[in-house]
C-alpha cells in the first residue's frame, strides 16, 4: 500500500489518531522509536491493519508515502520535536511537510514555521484526549494556508463534527497560530476545571454533599446551560467508586494537580498581552498552591482554616457556574483578539468558537451561542453579546453571593472571585486608577490624563494657598 500520510511517535495519542486516519479510508505509514511498539500497534489494528504500514527507519517511513508527503509528530513536545524535524528533513523532498501534533509552545511553532526550508512545517493543536485522537479530535491548524489545505481533507475527515456536521478541524492562521489557540484552549481548559472544583469543594465542605450526591448535583446540571464534556464527566468521577477500600473515588486522590504547563503558558502570553484572563491566572496559581501539600498542612496546623458550613443553595452554584463561565470566556476570547493584533494572525473568533464546539475537552452547548454572539460583533467583548449580558444579569448575583459566602465560610474560590472581580471592574466607569495615576505622577512626574481634558498633565502636589 502507498500510504497517503505518515505519523510519527506511537504513544496513547498517536495509536489513537493512526487508527482513526486508518479507519477514515486513508493508508498511514507509522514509526516509533520502540519499534516493537509499531508492531503492536500494526497487529492489533485489527481490520485496520491492511491500511497501516508499519515501518522500522525513518527511511523506510518516508519511502512508504506517496509525494508529496505529509508526516505527522505526535511526540513530546520540545526538544523532540526539534530532533525529529532534523532526522527526517534530509530524507524528505521540497515541498514534503511536517505536521506537529503535539502540544507545543507557540513560540517554538512560530520559529519553527520560520526555519523551514524546502520542507515545509504546519503546527497544529489536536484537543480531545484518547478518545478524540480515536474518534474524532478538534484540530487548530497554523502555517502556511497552502500547506494546510493540502492536507485539510485528511484533517476534517478524522475531526470531530459538530451538531450542524460542521467538522471541527479549521486553519486558524499564519505560523504558530494553531498552537497559540490550542494554549488558550488548555487555559480556558485549567479556568472550567478549577470552577468546577471550586462549587465540588463547596458542596463537600460547605453543605456536607457526599461524593455520590455531588455526581447527581453536576449530572443535573448537564441537562441545562451548563451542559458540557467536563460537567459531564466530574458527575462520571464523582460516582465511580474505588476498587482498593469501596470509598468513592474522589476521596482516595490526594489533593495535588499536575500540570504540563500549557495553562500556565497562557497565563504569562496574556501578561506579555497585557490581556485580562483572571481566570485562567487563578486556576493556574490554584494548581501551583494545590502542589504544596506539607505548606498547607502546617497552615491548616497553625490557623485551623478548614471551610465551614455555609447556606448557599445547590442552585446557586449552578448559576454562579453560570456567571463564572461566560466571564473566563469572555476573557479567553479578548485574549485571543489581542494576540491577532499583536502578531497580526486573522484569527477568526467565532470560528475558533465553531472549531471547539466539538472534539475538545471544553466543548460545551454554549459554545454555539459564543460562535453565534462572535459572529454577530467579533470585536464586542462577550459580555456585552446580548444573550451573554442577560444571562450575566440572571446569574451574576448568585455568584456574587457563592464568592461572598465562601469567603465568608473559609472556602477557596479564587477562579470565581477573580471573575466576579473582573466583572465588577469591567462594569465600573469611574474605577480607581486616578489614585495610582496620582501617585506616579507624584513619585515619577509620569503626567496623567484630566476628566475635563485641560492641559495639566502634572500635579502640583504641595498643598496650594
Ligand atoms: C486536550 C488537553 C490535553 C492536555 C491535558 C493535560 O485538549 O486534549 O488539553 O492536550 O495535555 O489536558 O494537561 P495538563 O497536564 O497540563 O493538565
């Protein structure tokens, strides 16, 4: 068989989107540095296995490709990828292209995509997990739009589709466009599980619910607005039960999240663009602090500072939820505008909106109305989208009282508070800032702006008369 694509790097990941390329119709070459893991992935394709070729040097991979050839990465990012764009460039041919799947910095897609010489290089971001590498992932694709659509009908084949069949596999721009929307992703992707967290620990230690109850609480909310793949599957964790003690399972995990580093990489692009994503920041410091399990344990010791009872309704965390995942949306997306801006990409707002409809761990049912309130104003903050701003003033008071209460009752609610806080700054005309325009100007002479537009743009700051 001439294979049509190649694919490099057999992991979970890369099995999983093999297979799925196989079972879309189209014959796929493999290497593994482990070449017995290319076996095992070749015998136990079952009636896929006609359409994989297995391969044992990276030679015999680019010969197995029909021209000109497309090769697949899906190693870990970093320096791999940098060593096996260097093996393979010799072997291949002008015009030949190298698609990097995995999670990469933008900023290495970005140089990357400059150093390519006659092989070409596409970073694209592939969001979904096992299963949507298998059966279907959201891909955002950036490089060159010719390189893409060349390789755009293997793509939308194996993407995830969307209610509207929609396939959800879209070029989002030049360079390392791709894998900067796929980093805002994983940062919306940290901000929705830390709320989530967040209402759970509320529930647990507020209002005594018990792991099982929890499940019921987020599998109720599944059937309304905050119907999504996370809300989904916290109600799947929260009933499963562990086999070791019979205990329910979230009451065997210790307390400590890993991270690989994508939300914090969207965190400090969003300083670089001084672009708000409170949110996201927050969730990315609640992992950091989750981390360190002795220092909380001698602060609990010293200031006895376990969360108490508080009276907030189960509904109120659902709107509260509500609330808080528009506003990190809402300052996803503003993120994303300014890097277009900044790096003067033409990311298309409600199309990346359309494109994580489906496929991608934050796929949720109001991700349609996002794409539809973009679509309508893409330069408008979300906020202000009609059905956005009704549905803030609906539910923006039960988070206010959940930020409230839990502060009160000891419970940690920083993604909440930070977008409640965003919110309120955002919807204050006459904030603060005049107090520390003063105090530069006071220590730096660095002028400021009037109200009444005269022309003093220094204080005096002695008392005058
Ligand atoms: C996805 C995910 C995925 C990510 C994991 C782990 O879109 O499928 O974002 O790419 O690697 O969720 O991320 P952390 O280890 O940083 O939590």
């Amino acid at each position: 068989t001439q294979a049509q694509i190649g694919l490099v790097g057999l992991g979970t990941m890369g099995a999983a989107l093999a297979l799925n390329i196989a079972e879309k119709g189209f014959p796929i070459a493999v290497w593994n540095r482990t070449g017995s893991v290319t076996e095992s992935v070749h015998s136990g394709a079952g009636a896929l296995s006609p359409r994989i070729v297995p391969t044992q040097t990276l030679a015999d991979l680019v010969a197995a490709i029909a021209r000109p050839r497309a090769i697949i990465l899906m190693v870990p990012a970093g320096q791999p990828v940098d060593d096996q764009i260097a093996a393979l460039t010799p072997l291949m041919e002008e015009g030949d292209l190298i698609i990097d799947a995995g999670n990469a910095n933008f900023h290495d897609t970005n140089r990357r995509t400059a150093d390519a010489g006659p092989v070409h290089f596409l970073g694209m971001g592939v969001s979904g997990g096992e299963d949507g590498a298998r059966h279907g992932p959201s891909i955002m694709g950036g490089g060159d739009r010719a390189d893409w659509d060349r390789v755009a009908p293997i793509l939308t084949a194996i993407a995830a589709k969307a209610e509207d069949g929609t396939p959800c596999a879209k070029w989002m721009g030049e360079a390392g466009a791709g894998h900067f929307v796929k980093t805002v992703h994983n940062g919306i992707e940290y901000a929705d599980m830390q709320m989530i967290a967040e209402v759970y620990g509320i529930m647990r230690d507020g209002l005594g619910l018990s792991a099982g109850e929890v499940s019921g609480v987020f599998a109720g909310w599944n059937t309304g607005v905050l119907h999504s793949y996370l809300v989904e599957i916290t109600a799947t964790v929260a009933a499963a039960t562990d086999p070791a003690t019979g205990a329910p399972m979230p009451d065997v995990i210790l307390d400590a999240a890993g991270q690989k580093g994508t939300g914090r990489w969207t965190a400090i692009e969003a300083q670089h663009l001084a672009a708000p994503v409170p949110v996201i920041e927050a969730a990315v410091m609640a992992r950091n602090v989750s981390a360190r399990v002795a220092e909380r344990a001698a602060g609990q010791a010293r200031f006895g500072a376990a969360p108490g009872p508080v009276t907030i309704t189960v509904d109120a965390l659902e709107q509260a939820m509500i609330a808080g995942k528009i506003l990190c949306y809402a300052q996803g997306f503003g993120m994303i505008e300014a890097a277009g801006r900044e790096f003067g990409w033409t990311l298309d707002l409600p199309e990346i909106a359309r494109v994580w409809r489906a496929g991608c761990i934050i796929r949720s049912s109001m991700l349609n109305d996002m794409a539809a309130a973009l679509a309508e104003d893409a330069g408008r903050n979300l906020m202000l989208a009609p059905t956005f701003a009704r549905l803030l003033e609906g539910n923006g008071p039960a988070l206010r009282e959940v930020v409230g209460q839990g502060a009160l009752g000891g419970h940690a609610v920083p993604a909440l508070a930070a977008g409640l806080f965003w919110f309120d700054m955002m919807r204050t005309g006459r904030g603060t800032a005049n107090m520390i325009q003063a105090q530069r100007d006071y220590f730096g002479a660095h002028g400021f702006d009037r109200l009444d537009g005269r022309d003093s743009h220094h204080g005096p700051w002695w008392p005058q008369g």
